[in-house]
C-alpha cells in the first residue's frame, strides 16, 4: 500500500505507522475539492450513512444518524496523557501516556480492514495566517471527512502550507465497534498527538474542534503565550460604522451560538446598530503589536445544537443551517423530505422517523424523558458553513483576528450572579472567570439547581492542570498593555416561581450596550461587593415590558447567598489543588470581607 502520500516525510512516515496498526484497504487523501467531495456524498448515501434531504427546500443538505448510545461528547472517558500525572491535574482524567497507547493499540488494531483510510489535511484559523496551526485526522468515517470539509479549512493547500514541517497534530480516528465501553478521547500534549476510539459523535471525532482547538491548543498555548478559550466572539456595529468586539465564555448549552449571532431589538436597530459574527464557540486570542487582544475564530463552520433553534432565538441559525448543511440526530419528516426538531416550531411532523430512525409519535412526547420521546435528540446538531450565515462579519476570514474590548463570562444562576457585572481588573477578572458556575435545572420541583463549578467554561477543554490554566490567564494580563475590560453576565435570573426574569435573546444587546459603554468610559457604575454594577437607568429598557424597579431586582446583590457561594468556591479551589495563584485565594479573601462588611 502506498503511504507515501504527501511530500511531507513526517507525515508519510506517521501515516505508514498507523496504517500498519489499523489495516486500512487503501488510504486516501481529502484534497478539499468539490468532486471528491460530492463523491463521498453520493456513497455515503448510497450505504444509508447519510440521507439526501429535499434538495428544493434544503439545498445541499443531508441527515446522519450516530448509533443511540453515542451521542455527546464523553467527558468520562476523556483523557489527558502527560508524562507527569500532576500536570494534566485534578480537574481532568489521566492516563500515563505509554500505558494509553499501549491500550488503545489493541482497540485500534485492524480497526480498518475492509475500509479505507481517509487522510485529512486541515487548518485551524486561516491557511498561512501567523495564528494558523496545522492538523492531520486519520479517520475511516465518510461523515467525519464530510463534517471536516465544514468546520475547518481542509485542503492541499494545507500541506503546501506545513511543507516539510513535523508541526502538525496527529489526529488518528476509527469508529471501532463503537462500544461505549471501550470508547477514549485521548489527548497527548507532549507529543502533539490526539487518539480517539469507539465513537462517531461530533465532539468526539471532529478532532480540529475541542480536541485540537482548546485541549492542545490551550497547553501550546501557554507554552507559546497565547490563549485558546471556549468564546464566541462578535462584533457590535454603531450607527457611525465603527465596530467593537467581545469575546464571551459560557459553558455549554448557555446560548453561545445566540448571542454570537443576536439580531438586536428594533429600538438599536432602526438607529442603524448591527451585530455580527465572528465565531460562536472558540477563540484563539493573541497580544498584537499594538498592545492590544486579538482573536480569531480558528473554526470554519458551527456545529449548533439544533432543538430550540427557532425563528425567534436565532434565525440567522436556522437560515445557516438551511443549505450546505449535515444534520444529526434530527427527526426526520417523511412526507416532505426535511427535518425537524423540538422548539422549531409547533408543528410536529406526523409521519416521521425520531432520532433513532423509529416511527416516532409526537402525541407520545413526554419532557420528562425527552431522550426517550422526542422527535430529535436533546443534543442533536446542524453542521453549517460560516460563509453560509447572514451575519457572519467581514472580518472573519482576517488573518490579523479582530481587536477584543471586552471579555464575558456567563452561566446559569437563578438567585446570585447579577444581571451583568464587572470587574475592577485583570486579576479581578481572571478571578471572577474561575469562579464561573452552571446550575442544572433541578428535577424535584421548587429546588435549587445544582450548580457544577465550570471556570471559563474551560472545566471539559483545558489540556493541562487547571491552577496552572489560571496561572497563565494572570500571567497573560502582564503582558496586555491594553488589556480588554472583563464582565460576567447572567441571563438566567428567575423570580420566585421560577419563570425567567430577563427576556434574554435579542435583548441581551441592551446589556452588551452597557458593556461597550463602559469599555469607552461613557457610563458610571455602583461599587458594589462583586465589582462594578449599572445604574438600572443605564440599561435601556425601551420598548421592553420591564419595569426599572425589575431591573433593580435584576442587579441586586444578595450578600448571604454570595458568603455561602465563597464557601463552594474554596472548596473548589481545594479540589483544583496546590497549583491554584495565591492571587486567587487574595480575591476570594477580599470578596469575603467586602461581603462581610
Ligand atoms: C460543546 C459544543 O459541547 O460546542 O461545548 O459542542
Ligand atoms: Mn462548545
């Protein structure tokens, strides 16, 4: 079998090795064009891998279903595989790497037989850019390749790019048995190298993604000095053409891909305010010659989660998703040929298939046991192409990035985080992002969420020891001159029956208005114990069915729940270990005592 496929030694040499291990029948390279691509299309189809969807409504778009118990990312079976077990720390899983690869060998071995091996050369961020980085996925899954054609730069022109380099990831991917028992996500920094096994779901074997993009990117990351982190980024256009641009982190399934690509509310609108979309899920962030933060969405496309995607919470994601686009785990309409999902809209299909590609009875739908009785689910996805998005903004394709104002932090919090809020500096900031928290909703009514400590929202994609991750966040504020201003925001405030306070969405542009407004120097803030908090005068409620006095609710700071929050984040910080910044703790100690004066 030929390996020499590229001109690049390392790479043949690397791919000859695999392919000695997983048997391939024949190896062939992605070269990025249209015809090997629709080829792979069309025999995805013709072995019921993937459905061709009803090209007159949904031009170029197409339905796969991953097996049912493979259907999220795994965070269980995600491991990081430095030599030290200290350094991947507390927070992640381990495995000594000689010990992984020697496991994950057996699982590998003849893995292939029968299949080729597809050979994908790819780029995160622009090809040749100084942010660019370099990754091969080995894979034996058409849907893979297909998904990479999306969600990252994929071509000869990579390889050009890499030329004689031994810089580039390995990525090596197969489907195996897909035994949930025997599945690994296997990241080693050290060696530039991810292995991932017994899975076909997205965020498990679209390697360039959280794999590449944020587990080794954000060990090279500090080692190179810069920042990998789970953000979107926008950019907020004033009436006078000038754009500012945030970058916001929210942990999963916190509306990242909404507020990414928010329309904003015809009061801001109608004076000729825009927003547009960089990226919705990842940022790489550099300090330019000009002393400032400068970010690129390093991704090509956007892998949505699709229930809840709705004309109201963001058409600019639904209109994405409606051509050039892979669905999975979507519900199937049989009479028309499209698809369909919950929170699309109120008119279920009544002859279709569910995610699992069963008969499915709407009637039947129970939100107890959505994985059960839905139509899509829970976690189904669109993979659509930037290019394809109403908003995406002109600058995304930017080699240089765009120049960040402000950095978000967000979660879920029913009672403590404030509307919006922030911070008094770097430091501060960095704190305030380590404390990040989610709250699930809780099953027993009336009862609290509970609330999983995600700082960042880096907690599943840091590829190395969380104290360590803070260290450089701190470190990295040195090195600013013109550091962005950093914010924590909370759309999720609920009253006491438990209905959302806030109206969220496109109105989340009256809060990132707030935001800009300070950024500038343009509004006064109330000190309060957390940091700086808005005049409720300040956020424009026009238009809205909001009272001030609302408002003040939603910015009040309530102390007792923030002292016993002080005592969760300590022991949080406990369980991150001995490599927590002593400067951390000083906040925390400093946030006690305002609290307590
Ligand atoms: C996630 C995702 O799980 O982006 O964060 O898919
Ligand atoms: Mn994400």
């Amino acid at each position: 079998m030929n390996t020499n496929i590229t001109k690049n030694t390392f790479v043949n040499e690397w791919i000859a090795e695999m392919a000695k291990m997983v048997k391939p029948s024949e190896i062939i390279l992605i070269d990025g064009s249209k015809e090997q691509a629709d080829s792979l299309r069309a025999q995805a189809c013709s072995t019921g891998e993937m459905i061709k969807l009803n090209q007159e409504a949904l031009p170029g778009c197409y339905l796969h279903r991953t097996a049912i118990n493979d259907v999220a990312r795994v965070e269980d079976r995600t491991f990081i595989c430095t030599s030290k077990k200290e350094d991947a720390g507390n927070i992640n899983n381990w495995m000594d790497p000689k010990e992984c690869y020697a496991k994950l060998s057996k699982l590998y071995e003849g893995s292939y037989s029968g299949k080729p091996m597809y050979v994908i050369p790819y780029s995160m961020s622009v090809v040749g850019s100084d942010f660019a980085k370099y990754g091969i996925e080995l894979t034996d899954s058409i849907y893979v390749v297909l998904n990479m054609l999306i969600m990252t730069r994929v071509g000869i022109n990579v390889l050009e790019a890499l030329g004689d380099s031994p810089d580039f990831i390995k990525g090596l991917h197969a489907r195996a048995d897909i035994d949930a028992e025997k599945r690994y996500i296997c990241h080693f920094p050290e060696d530039n190298t991810i292995w991932s096994v017994n899975s076909g779901y997205g965020g498990n074997v679209l390697l360039g993604k959280k794999c590449f993009a944020l587990r080794i990117a954000s060990y090279l990351g500090r080692k190179e000095g810069w920042m990998a982190e789970h953000m979107l980024i926008l950019g907020v256009e004033y009436p006078n053409g000038d754009v500012k641009y945030i970058s916001a982190a929210f942990p999963s399934a916190c509306g990242k891909t909404n507020l990414a690509m928010l329309i904003p509310p015809e009061i801001y609108r109608e004076k000729g305010y825009k927003v547009w979309c960089v990226g919705d899920d990842i940022a790489w962030l550099r300090v330019g010659k000009d002393g400032r933060l400068w970010a690129v969405n390093p991704e090509n496309g956007f892998f949505g989660v699709a229930p809840g995607t709705n004309e109201k919470s963001n058409p600019n994601a639904l209109y994405t998703s409606m051509r050039d686009c892979i669905f999975t785990n979507v519900c199937h309409n049989l009479d028309d040929n499209t698809v369909w999902w919950e929170g699309l809209n109120d008119n279920p299909p009544a002859n279709a298939l569910n995610w699992k590609g069963e008969k499915w009875d709407y009637t039947k739908y129970d939100k107890a046991d959505k994985v059960n009785t839905s139509g899509a689910h829970p976690n189904s996805r669109f993979t659509a192409m930037a290019e394809n998005c109403p908003c995406i903004s002109d600058k995304f394709n930017d080699p240089a990035g765009v120049p960040i104002s402000a950095i978000v932090f967000g979660g879920r919090r029913a009672k403590t985080a404030p509307l919006v809020y922030q911070s008094t500096s770097w430091q501060h900031g960095t704190f305030i992002g380590s404390i990040m928290a989610s709250e699930t909703t809780a099953a027993a009514a009336g009862a609290v969420g509970v609330v999983r400590r995600d700082p960042m929202a880096m907690r599943p994609f840091v590829g190395y020891d969380m104290g360590d991750y803070w260290s450089h966040w701190l470190n990295m504020g040195k090195n600013i001159a013109n550091a962005p201003k950093i914010f924590h925001v909370n759309w999720f405030r609920t009253d006491d029956e438990g209905h959302f306070i806030w109206p969220g969405f496109g109105d989340n542009m009256r809060v990132l208005a707030w935001i800009l407004d300070r950024c500038e120097g343009k509004v006064d803030a109330v000190e309060t114990p957390i940091g700086y908090v808005p005049y409720a005068e300040d956020i424009n409620i026009s238009g809205l069915d909001i009272s001030l006095d609302t408002i003040r609710e939603l910015l009040s700071v309530d102390k007792e729940l923030w002292l016993e929050d002080c005592a969760a984040i300590k022991k949080f910080y406990e369980q991150v270990g001995n490599r927590v910044p002593a400067e951390l703790y000083e906040e925390l100690a400093a946030l006690e005592a305002r609290l307590a004066k």
